[in-house]
C-alpha cells in the first residue's frame, strides 16, 4: 500500500494550479465558507459588470450564497390580460394634441429648472429651496389638471379623445324580438288618466267628394243622421242603423257646395252652386222652398233657430227668415273675397266669420234679437292664410277658435268680448276644421299635408294629446256625433272615417254637463207653413 501513497503524492506535487481530486480537507472547507462572502462578491460584481457591458442584460448567475433578499427581488413581468376583464377603450390619438400637452406641462418646469440652476444651493437658503420645491409642485399639479381638461388659450380638446362611437354589437347578438316589446301599439294612445283610439273605427267610401278647401260638404243632424255631398248628388246616412238614402241629383254642372242640418228635426239647408240656399224635409225627402240673394256660389251656412246664415263667394253674408215670405232679414259686407268660414256662437249671442281674404269677423246680435249688426264687432287680421276653421268654446261662449290655411298654420283664440287674442299655436300644417269636445277640455283640429292627420289637443295649455292617422289626403271636413262621442271626418282621399276619440268616462258620467239642455230650441217646425 505505501507505494500507492507514494505515486498519489508525487502526483498532487505535479498539479501546480489545478484543482485537487476528492473531498477537500476540513480546514480547506472552513477557509473558503470564511472567505466565500468576499470572495463571491468580488467575482458576482465583476460577472454583471462583464456582462452588461457586453449585451446590456444581466445574467444570471448561480452563487453558492445567495441571500434571501436576491430571490426577492424578482423582476416582475406585465399581466397578459387586463385586470378587470374584457377589452379596454383606447381613446382616440388621432384627435388628441400631445405636442400642445406637453409642451404646456414642461413649459412651467423648464423655466423654474433654469432659475434653480443658476442659483448654487447654500445651507443658508435651504428651508428657501424647500419652500419653493413644494410651491412648484403644486403649481405643476395645477397644471397638470388644467391641461388634462380643455386648454382655456387654445380651445382644441381634451387630451384623451373619446370622439368616436362604440362599434355596433355582432349582427348575431341582436335580438329579433326586441321590436316586439319596443314598438308602441298602435291601437291607443296614453292620454293623461283615459285612452284615445288613434286608428278609426269604421270606413266608408265617399266617391266623387270634391276636393276643395272653401266648401262644407257634410254634417251631421241631431238624429244621427250623416248628410254628405257626392260629385252632384246629395246622400243622407243613418248612423244607427246604417242606411244610405239619395236626397238629391243636381243637373250636369250645378252641385251642393254647402251643409248644414237645423238643431232641431229633419231639416236641412243646402247651399248650391248657383247661389240659392234650398231647404229639405228630409223625414219626406221633399224640398221646401229655394231663398235667393247671392250672385254666387254658397260655400257656408250656420243656423240660429228659425234663421239660416249664408256666406257666398261673392263675399256677402245674408240672414235668411225662414218663417217669413220675405226672407233676406240683411246682408253684411264685411270681406272682400268668398266667405268660407260661418259659425254662430253656443249661446247665440255672435257669428263668426272666415273668409279667402285672411280675416276673422265677428258680428254681435242685433238689438231686436234678429240677425246681426251690419258692421262687425272685431276685425282679426293676424292670420296669414284663408280662415275656414272656426269653432266655438261650449264652456266658454265668449272664445273663439279659428285656424288658418297653408301659408299661415297657426290655431289661435280669442276673446270677443274685448278683441285680444289669447294664444296662438303653430300647428305646422294647414288647418282644415275645428271642433271643440263636449266631454273634456279638448279641441280637435283637420290637417292636411304633410301627415293628413286629426290631432287631439288640451286646452287650454294645447298640449298636444294624440295624432289620429289613416287618411291618405288631406283632411277636409269634420263633424260630431250627437252624443258629442263620435267624430266623423271627410277626405280627399274620398273616405269618411269615424272616430271614437271622445267617449265619455262612464265613472265620470255624473260630473259631465249636459251642454244641450242649455241650446237654444228651434221653433221652425212650429211657425213654418
């Protein structure tokens, strides 16, 4: 064994500075833990040093030593999703002005950087740079907010633009049903505390109705009875029970330009093409007597008891007596073109009249209780079109609605007993009829184009209430059932549709007023002969 021992050593003495083979000694092992923090050190920062000067990265490296502190200083890497889920918005930059941001942000600092460098700092004034440190970081912040809004020089922006709309949802995501529980029904329409109807409850074809703006071709009578004019002829409709009837045929060329039933029975005043005011039984279907006086066309009639008015293109009004052999009571000249518009007031006490020349009169009773003054009490002259629309207040006799064609469009009110006007109203469309509601504080009004649509508003505020739509054309005449809950309306588009807009409240049936039994009774079945 000794010449083993022999060949080892003389091997270990020809190793100069290599490592030697087997477990290092006791004491070689305590040496190096002693002199291993100093050691490893020097070679560790000498390692990083190498290193980033070669490839600017740290490598690293395995040191037999390493403290706890070194793992816990692991470089942290940027999260692969967002932290609160989904997609982020990013703002627009194409619209955001980061020069002008930054330039405003530095603009402040770089002038007090300067001031600070050209002063050396002195342990005399270093509470002063204190100071002055903290004074400048609030001014930054300062700035710093003031340019994150809108800057107050430059007007341009925010810095973070969010100019452009979110992107439509995937056609997959659209619900098909939504337009179910999206669209309004069009069977009624929320009315303060009731329903009103806004699609029409029967259609009836009115063939031939002429289309003219300044004619009367329909009312409706105390019986329940429709009378409407047709090309040449004359057709009365039972409401009830539904029956049509022919009055009368005019001969080629001649044709009723006007309507108007008496408030009481089954007589009817026709006004006719050649300027005659013709009165029918139409419980009989006989005509009763021809009045003359015009040297025109009658478009309009309003009745007052025994006394039938008639406004002619000529642009007169007559009175006629029906009682009397002698029936022109008088004659009023108070427009210069075709009176297109009559109506007499609830209580009998005025007539209203429209004519082509854009002027509303207003004429009072005459003192002996017959016809009207012969000069009127108001001239209204705002309107800026024909005014054929005239209706009259039920609960309030003294006011007075009327509406004006196409170049005018407006409804306006007014009080006859001191001639103001109380509102006006643009309905954007040219007004055709008016008429107020005997159930509620409402007034409906005709239109024509565009929509061709009743419209249902509260008075007085004429908040609008509902558009009544279906006619095709413009809506040229209207009339009211007798019970004041049906109103029925006439179209270019040769239709009459019937509307149930009015129906009473039956909860409220005792709170509403029976405004007939206040109307004047007429006494011409009795005094005619």
């Amino acid at each position: 064994m000794s010449q083993f021992n022999f060949v080892s050593d003389l091997q270990n003495a020809l190793i100069m500075d290599g490592e030697t083979r087997g477990p290092a000694p006791r004491w070689k092992k305590k040496l190096e833990a002693s002199l291993n923090g100093s050691v490893n050190t020097t070679r560790s920062v000498l390692s990083v040093s190498y290193n980033t000067s070669f490839s600017g990265v740290q490598a690293p490296t395995k040191t037999p030593g390493k403290s706890a502190d070194a793992k816990a200083k692991k470089p942290t890497t940027t999260p692969s999703k967002t932290p609160g889920g989904g997609d982020r918005f990013i703002p627009n930059r194409a619209a955001t002005n980061f020069e002008l941001a930054h330039f405003l942000v530095n603009k402040d600092a770089g002038d007090k950087s300067d001031e600070e460098n050209d002063q050396q700092p002195t342990s005399s004034n270093s509470n002063e740079n204190n100071v002055q440190a903290s004074a400048h970081k609030g001014e930054r912040q300062k700035l710093i907010a003031e340019v994150a809004q809108v800057g107050e020089s430059s007007k341009s922006g925010r810095i973070l633009c969010y100019q452009n709309k979110a992107p439509a949802a995937p056609e997959s995501h659209t619900n098909p049903l939504k337009v179910v529980y999206s669209l309004k029904t069009p069977i009624s329409t929320k009315s303060g505390s009731r329903y009103i109807p806004t699609t029409s409850e029967r259609i009836l074809d009115a063939p031939d109705f002429i289309n003219d703006y300044y004619l009367n071709l329909m009312d409706w009578s105390g019986d329940n009875i429709v009378a409407v004019a047709l090309g040449n002829c004359v057709y009365l409709w039972n409401a009830a029970s539904g029956n049509i009837e022919q009055l009368t045929e005019y001969e080629e060329g001649d044709y009723a330009c006007a309507l108007s039933w008496i408030q009481e029975g089954q007589i009817l005043a026709i006004g006719n093409s050649t300027g005659a005011v013709e009165l029918w039984d139409c419980s009989k279907v006989k005509r009763l007597r021809v009045m003359d006086g015009h040297s025109a066309r009658v478009g309009s009639l309003a009745w007052n008891s025994y006394l039938v008015s008639s406004g002619s293109r000529d642009g007169t009004i007559i009175h006629h007596d029906v009682r009397s052999r002698e029936h022109k009571v008088s004659s009023l000249n108070g427009h210069a073109q075709e009176v297109c518009g009559l109506k007499w007031s609830t209580d009998f006490k005025y007539l209203a009249s429209g004519g082509n020349d854009n002027l509303v009169n207003v004429w009072s009773l005459a003192g002996n209780g017959v016809g009207t003054a012969t000069e009127p009490l108001h001239k209204f002259n705002e309107h800026q079109a024909a005014v054929r629309a005239l209706a009259w207040c039920p609960w309030q006799p003294n006011t007075l609605a009327s509406g004006g064609g196409t170049a005018d469009r407006c409804i306006k009110f007014w009080n006859v007993c001191n001639g103001s006007l109380i509102k006006s109203v643009d309905s954007k469309s040219q007004v055709c009829a008016l008429l107020f509601s005997r159930h509620y504080k409402e007034l409906i009004s005709a239109h024509g184009f565009a929509n061709n649509q009743l419209t249902i508003w509260k008075y007085p505020s004429m908040i609008k209430q509902a558009d009544l739509t279906g006619h095709t054309s413009r809506v040229l005449q209207m009339a009211m059932s007798p019970d004041g809950s049906t109103v029925i309306s006439a179209g270019a588009d040769e239709t009459l549709r019937l509307w149930n807009c009015f129906a009473p409240d039956p909860m409220a049936a005792k709170k509403v007023s029976n405004v007939n039994s206040n109307a004047k009774k007429s006494v011409f079945r009795q005094s005619i002969r």
